[in-house]
C-alpha cells in the first residue's frame, strides 16, 4: 500500500501553491484515513492490505507513536463493528515492535478506567471485547485475561440481597460480551477450562438468585409468543450455553488473525496489569436493563437464507453489530443506510430482515429509543431507496406482524408504532392495502386494531387534508376515518339566540373585527352575567365561567383560520386571557372550552394548549387536571391527549434547567469576579467597594435560588397531581369491576395502566428524586396491588 | 444516549468520519438580500434556529408543516411565504425552533423527505425580518416560479414567463 504525498494530489481548479512536504497534521490525518478505512471494500484482499498498514504504521512509530496510539484506542472504542481487524492489525504491529504492543495495552487500560469513571459504559464494553481478542492475536497472555475476568464476576459476589443492582450487572454485562464469543474461542477455553467453568458456575447461580420485577416495564410485547422477549442477560446466558454445547465453535465472525497465526504465534505476549472496576459512586450512573427484541425468524423468509436463531452467537453479533453501524453514523442517512446494507455475509444470512428487525428494536426500546424518532423513518426510507426491490417487501412484512400483534402491544410503542407508520406512508403516497385489515371493522373501537387504525388515519390527516383520507381508504373504513377538523362555535345559529351570553358574543364579534382594545373587551364583558352568583368578592374578577365562554368561544371562532391566526388572537387579547384565567378554576374553564370548541381538531388543541402554557395563560398543574376531568374521559385514551400531557411534563422540565443554569452561570460569574479581584492588587483594601460590586451579582444569585426552588416545587407538584389521578381514575375502576364482577382487564384499563407507566419510564431521572414522597404519600401499601405493582416495579429498574 | 457516541477523552480521540454532520452544515447559498457583511451572514446561519423551507405546494397549510416538522422538536413560529401581489402562499415558508438542535435535526431528517407528495428542500435562515415572508418575483411569487418552463399543478401551473 503506498501512501502518497499531499502534492501529488491532483487539486484541480485550485490555485493555491502547492506544498512540497506534508505538514504533520496532514499526516495524522491520512494516518486516520488508513487507519479507519481498512477493512472496506477493496481490490486487494483484507489480509494484504493489513500487512501493508502494518508496514506503514510500524515505519511510521518513531515520529508518530502516540498519534498512532490514539488512533488505535479510539477505532477500538468506537469501531466495535471492526474488531477482528483492528486486534489482527495490532496483533501484527505487536510481532513487528514488542514495546509498542505493551503501550498500546497500557494506553487502553487508561482508556478503559477513563470510561468506566465517567460512566460509558457501553464503550467500556467494546474496550474489554477487544482486550480479549488481543488474546487471541497473541498480544496479551491468557491467564492475566482470565485475572480480570475473575474481578468483574467478583463484583456480583459482593452482594447479599438479590437486587438488579446495576453494578452487578454492570460487571456481568462486561464479562458476559467480552466472552460472547471472542474469549471463550475454542483456544482460550481449552487452556484455561477449569477457570472458565468456576467463573461461568458463578454467573449462573447470580443470574438465578437475582429478581426481574422490572422485565415487565421494558417489553414490548406482554405476550411470550411467537418470540419470548427476555432480559438482556438470561438471552446472553442462553447463547453461551449454546456455545458451549456446540464447543465453543463460532463460525460467524471474519477472524483476520488465523491467516497470520505463523507471525503472531512467535510473537512475544503482555500481560495485563491488575485492573479492578471503580468502585460505585453516588454519581455512578448505569445504563437501563434492556430487553431483547425479537421480531422474525427463519419462518418469516422461507425463500431466502436461512435467519439465525435466536440464541445463536451469529444473531447475537450481527445485532450488535448493526447497532454499532446506526450508532456511528445516525447523523449520515445515507452513509448509514450504505454501511448497513454492504455487512459482510449478505448471501448468508437475510440481511434485510435484521436490519429491520435492529431498526425497530430501537425504535421500540423502552424507555426511549436510543435516537430521536424521525431518524428511523428517514433511514428506512433511505433503505427502501437503495434496495427498491426488496426492502419495501420485508417492511410490509413487518408492519403486518406489527398490527397482527398489536393486542398485546404496549400502548407506548403502539404511540411509536402510529407516528413512524403515518409519517411513513406520507412518503409514498399513502399507498396501503387497507382491506387486509378490514378485520378491525368488526371489533369495538376501543380495542387496539381499530384504535391503532383510527390513530394512524388522523395523523395521516394531519400530514396532508382530510378529503385525501377519504379518498385514500375504501368506503367500509369511514367509521375509522377522522372527524373532519372544523371549529365549533356554539353563538353561531341564529338558532342559538337563547343561549345565555348570545348577544354579548354577538357584540365581542363586532367589537374584536373593528379592532377594540383588551379594555374595550372588558368592558364588554362586564355585562356578562355569573352564574356561580354567590362567589362575587366586589372586586369584579371573580370565576365567572360564562364570561370565559362567551370570550374564548368567541376569539377562538373569529381565529379559527389558522394556527397564526389564533395565535395572533392569544397575543392581543393576553391581558384578558391572564385576567379571567386568574383562578386555578378559570384556568380549567378555559381550557375545557378550548376543547369544546375545537374538539374536532386535536392538533389545534396541543398547539392553543402548549402557547397557553408558554405565556402563562395556563399552567402545567391545570393542564394536567383538565386531562383527567371528567369532561376529557370520552377522549382520554387517544393519542394527543398523552402528547398534550408529555409535551406539558417536558415543558415543565426544561422550564427547571433552564432556570438552574442561568443560576450556574450567575454563580460563575461571582466566582469569576472575586477570582479577578484576588489577582489583582492586594493593596486596595476597601472592603465597602467589593461588597458593591457583588452586590447585584448576589442579588440576582438570590432572586435565581428563589426561582430555582419555586419551579422545582411546581415541578414536583405536577407529578404528585397526575399520580394521584391516576390513582383515583385506577382505584375507581377497579372497585367498580370487584363488586360488578367484571374482569379489570378491559382495554381502557390496559391503556390506562400503561400510561401510567409511560409517565414513570419516560421521566424516570425527575421522578427518582421523588422516590420518599411517592412511596410515603401515594404508593403506599394500601393501595391496590394492580396499581402499587407499577410502582414496585419502577422502584426496581432504579435499584 | 446518543453523546456518548463520539466524545473525545485524554487518552482516545474522536474520529473525523464520525464527527460528519453533512446534512447540518451550511449550503452555498446565501440571501443576496440580507444587510450584512458575508461574515455576519455566517455567523447568523451557525447559530440560527429558523430554517427556509422550498418547494412546497401553493395548497400546503401551515398545520402541515407543523405536523412533519414538530417531528424534530418544538416549533416556537411557523411563517408562510406569501405572494407580494395576492398574499396567498407562494410555496415557501419559514419554520423557527426554540432549539438549534431540533433545526439541526431537521436538516438531518426532513430535508429531502415529503410533504404533500413533493420532496421539499430545508436550509438554514439568518433569521426572519418583516418583508421576508414574501416572494422576489416580478409577477409576486419567488423568482423560481418566474422563469420555470415545466408545468407544476401545486406551484400554479406553468412558470410567469410562459403563460
């Protein structure tokens, strides 16, 4: 492999001077360039490219040694999907130049304890894999591999109680991928067995004693067929033993290293130094438990080769190694999408089908997927664009087992399952064949394959108009088909003339199209009677829920044209807005007419709801009370309503960091100034002038605390009322069924249950911090098992 | 989470093909029109959160683009572009996040995709001004639509020159 010079670069059209000897960091660039792009496609074979990169870095060590390192250490945390052929490279490079393999083993140690300090965990993982497979490239001695081994599993022998403590699993999770499959290749096992054997018997009886209460929380499914979706570890533990039973032999992974076994097997091999796990820390975070998705198997392309199983070490490390891919380059569709279809061993296995099965693994993942949602509908559209003759095939596929399965769907992914599909078909003309799943039409429209229907025909909606649904869909789907989203606006008939209130929103109409003023507006509305006629404290602003009506009725029919008309409307008329919506009642009659009339029109509602809250109209506490009013219970179990809820949480939580980080940088910038102050000159002792000018800085130091502590306690406040609602709403459904005798499970139960578990999984960090006060206040031990589990199984992912 | 993918430590780096982030960088393109130095452009463009949205269809409602675009995260303003002369839409707008991140991703992610069956173009924007919102042709709508010599049923037929 030759590596030209930069001035043979042919830099046409650039007129610029040539220079004649490269600048170093142009060699460390092309150095990375190499480096990195090994292994992919070429004319050359993959092993006389690595003996030719070998030569060139080996040539390159003594003026470039601790780039060359760096490289190294970075594609090996980073690269996982490249493993066998960086170990193999460095296998070779250690043959060539002892000292430079025992830097290099040093230097990933450093790394390794770096990463584990800071909590990557999932890098730390990649940095063990290839340690281990440095054994089998003669690079570092067996026995030092197996000390490490030895502990992590000690780490899991620590613990009395058999929790999920993370730190455990931690530790275990690094043992179990280092030895799926690399480690426990067939020569390492044969010379150190009995170690092995100690240290897998170890697992074994940890994996038996540890609880799963929390499994439950992170399925996808709720139904063990056709694919069982278990724990991270126990499907690790299977394929293990599988291997095990079939020897130790893996025939899966490209090992680059046997083709130079004569060179490594002289070379001279590093032991590694004693490693322990950092001890944990309250600061210690570890990643979630996860679950393993499975959603296809060799019956699902008969066709094609054969899908390994799903406890074969094959499946174990193609998924992983596809996630690898999507995580290095899930800014690049493109790139990812190429990258994903060009992994090796395409005719072998059915490529198509574990790319997609990867991509809806995350997609699906509980709690959150590891990218944000969009990315995966980009990159499937991508897919289908470079391989338009079977990828939409495999796709189809797949959302037709994704709807077979819904009944048992959690109501979480089913959200995902409905944005993806809607946004999907958008891309494709809303193309579908909507009779195959005319069975839905028969079934009640609260079950989950009418409702997904219906979910997914309104954002469909929602992408394009509402006649294009009606036409897209045959007749027999109309009573599925979405309302179309038209205001309501009860002063509209002359019919309506005797309703109360009809002629001062005859008047605010004429007054608000001549452009009256807020004042002008109140005092319109001053004529309006209150019914609640008791309440009236003198000053005139009391509740008044017919003024409320009459005006947001009013205004809100007036802006109806658009989203920039309505929103213009809240700005103009803030003050009156502020001014009826003042009491926590008022806040909630706003937004129940809000509904009223614009029920039609779900997404109108999140927008008014989401400006209402960002100019104070409303708040969060009252948004969240109006979710569960008894005025929103025929709608409670549709999508937007939980959008409206979640975008209203995450409102609240950015409004905290917000707040917190302006106090941070306040309290940076007194610390900067007294820095300052203490460098200077020391001879100025006025203590009268310093205490002036941190004067306003503490000020606002003080002002931010106090603000900080107010939106913490609103943020907390939110959370205990919508606990404590759902308690209520759970608790009277579950007396209700006792004493009827009905069985609980109905579908507004399944939904119910399941969004509440959606609001501990998807704001798990907030909720943590009010673990005392839930369990002393609301989750306690009278409550009803059904919905105390919920709790108990949050409490035990957090262990 | 996805930080922890490319995050440079003292012993390891990151790599440049790793940091690639084609779709979020800057076009060529830069508004003729704006009042600045090129440099103040730029500057403006790196940290802006509003992006330019092009090749929309006349019949696209701002409800729409807030649907596909909320994909990506809150929209703080969406402003249609409008015909100088009819003030009706003219096939562009402007969409503004409260976040550069979530323009970012939708530069990543709805740049290129559909919407109302046409694949429609996302740049970023210095940011809006009264009087951007309406397009620079001669008859009122954006010069693309001046000199277009194909007919386009969502983009009022064929281009202002040849009817």
């Amino acid at each position: 492999m030759s590596r030209r010079r930069h001035s043979d670069d042919s830099d046409a059209g650039q007129p610029h001077k040539r220079r004649r000897t490269s600048e170093p960091s142009e060699i460390e660039e092309r150095l990375e360039s190499l480096i990195c792009r090994v292994g992919e496609k070429s004319n050359s074979s993959l092993e006389s490219n690595l003996e030719g990169l070998a030569g060139v870095l080996e040539a390159d060590l003594p003026n470039y040694k601790s780039k060359i390192l760096r490289i190294l250490c970075t594609v090996a945390r980073l690269l996982p999907e490249k493993l066998t052929v960086y170990t193999t490279l460095v296998g070779l490079l250690n043959a060539r130049n002892y000292n430079f393999g025992g830097e290099f083993v040093e230097a990933m140690i450093r790394q390794l304890k770096e990463c584990l300090k800071v909590n990557m965990y999932n890098e730390a993982v990649h940095l063990v894999r290839f340690l281990s497979d440095l054994v089998n490239c003669h690079v570092i001695a067996a026995p030092s591999m197996v000390a490490m081994f030895e502990n992590f599993v000690s780490v899991t022998q620590e613990e009395d109680v058999p929790q999920v403590s993370k730190r455990s699993v931690g530790s275990l999770g690094l043992f179990y991928n280092l030895s799926v499959p690399f480690v426990l290749g067939k020569e390492l096992y044969e010379k150190k067995d009995a170690e092995m054997d100690r240290l897998l018997s170890q697992t074994e009886s940890y994996l038996k004693r540890r609880q799963k209460i929390h499994v439950p929380m992170l399925q996808v499914w709720t139904a063990d067929k056709p694919h069982p979706q278990e724990e991270y570890l126990d499907c690790l533990w299977s394929q293990i033993q599988k291997l095990k039973k079939d020897r130790w032999q893996e025939r899966h992974i490209l090992r680059p290293y046997l083709a130079f076994d004569s060179v490594l097997c002289e070379a001279l091999q590093h032991n590694l130094p004693p490693f322990t796990p950092p001890p944990h820390t309250e600061d210690s975070v570890y990643p979630m438990p996860r679950v393993i998705f499975r959603m296809f198997d060799y019956t699902d392309d008969p066709e094609g080769p054969v899908m390994p199983g799903s406890h074969s070490v094959e499946r174990f490390v193609i998924e992983e190694n596809l996630h690898c891919i999507i995580k290095s380059h899930w800014k690049e569709r493109k790139t990812c999408a190429a990258q994903l279809l060009s992994y090796p061993g395409n005719n072998k296995i059915p490529l198509n089908y574990h790319i997609v099965e990867v991509i809806f693994a995350e997609l699906f993942q509980l709690p959150s997927p590891p990218h944000i949602e969009v990315m995966y509908t980009t990159l499937l559209i991508e897919l289908c664009k470079l391989q338009p003759g079977s990828l939409p095939q495999v796709l189809a596929q797949a959302t037709e087992m994704l709807y077979m399965r819904l009944d048992t769907m959690n109501t979480t992914c089913v959200d995902r399952f409905i944005n993806w599909f809607s946004h999907h078909l958008s891309n494709f003309q809303f193309r579908w064949s909507w009779e195959d799943w005319s069975d839905c039409l028969t079934q009640d429209l609260e079950k989950p394959k009418p409702k997904f229907v219906r979910e997914v025909l309104e954002k469909c909606m929602r992408l394009s108009y509402h006649q294009r649904i009606i036409d897209i869909v045959p007749a027999s789907f109309s009573v599925l088909s979405p309302a179309n989203p038209v205001c309501i606006y009860k002063y509209g008939d002359e019919s309506n003339r005797s309703l109360p209130g009809y002629t001062v929103a005859l008047c605010l109409t004429i007054a608000i199209k001549n452009k009256a003023s807020n004042d002008e507006i109140f005092s319109i509305l001053k004529d309006v009677p209150n019914p609640n006629q008791d309440d009236d404290d003198g000053e005139g602003f009391t509740f008044n829920p017919l003024k409320i009506e009459v005006f947001v009725q009013t205004l809100l029919h007036l802006a109806a044209k658009s989203f920039s008309h309505s929103f213009s409307a809240l700005a103009k008329f803030h003050e009156v807005f502020k001014t009826l919506a003042e009491s926590d009642e008022g806040k909630l009659h706003v937004l129940r007419v809000v509904y009223e009339v614009w029920k039609n029109h779900p997404q109108m509602i999140a927008v008014l709801v989401d400006k209402m809250i960002r100019t104070q109209i409303v708040d969060c506490a009252a948004v969240a009370n109006w979710i569960f009013s008894s005025e929103l219970a025929h709608d409670f179990t549709r999508f937007y309503i939980w959008e409206i809820l979640h975008s209203t949480i995450r409102k609240m939580n950015k409004h905290v960091l917000k707040i917190h980080k302006e106090l941070e940088e306040t309290k940076a910038r007194l610390a900067r100034q007294h820095k300052r102050r203490d460098s200077d000159d020391d001879d100025d002792d006025d203590d009268r002038s310093t205490d002036r000018e941190d004067g306003p800085l503490e000020e606002q130091i003080e002002r931010l605390q106090e603000k900080v502590e107010s939106a913490q306690s609103e943020q907390k406040n939110l959370f205990l009322v919508i606990f404590q609602r759902f308690i209520m709403l759970l608790t009277e459904h579950l007396v209700r069924c006792e004493t009827g005798g009905i069985d609980v499970f109905t579908p507004w139960y399944k939904s119910c249950i399941e969004r509440l578990q959606q609001i501990f999984l998807q704001h798990h960090q907030i909720i943590q911090q009010y673990m005392v006060t839930l369990e002393n206040l609301l989750f306690t031990a009278e409550l009803d098992h059904h919905i105390l589990a919920v709790f108990q199984q949050f409490c035990a992912l957090q262990a | 989470s996805a930080g922890l993918g490319g995050a440079a430590m003292s012993s390891g780096g990151t790599l440049s093909i790793l940091r690639s982030d084609s779709y979020a960088e800057l076009s060529q393109y830069r508004d003729q029109h704006f009042r600045g130095t090129r440099y103040d452009q730029e500057r403006l463009l790196r940290k802006s959160c509003t992006l330019y949205v092009g090749n929309l269809s006349f019949y696209t409602t701002e409800e729409q683009i807030h649907e596909l675009f909320g994909k990506s995260g809150d929209i703080k303003k969406v402003i249609m572009g409008l015909d100088k002369v009819k003030k009706t839409a003219c096939g562009f707008c402007f969409v503004e996040y409260y976040a550069r991140g979530d323009a970012e991703n939708a530069m990543r992610y709805i740049n290129g995709t559909r919407l109302d069956d046409r694949i429609i173009r996302t740049d970023w924007d210095a940011g809006f001004k009264e009087g951007r919102q309406y397009g620079r042709g001669r008859s009122g709508g954006q010069v693309r639509d001046e000199y277009r010599q194909d007919y386009d049923a969502g983009r009022g037929g064929y281009g202002k020159t040849v009817q």
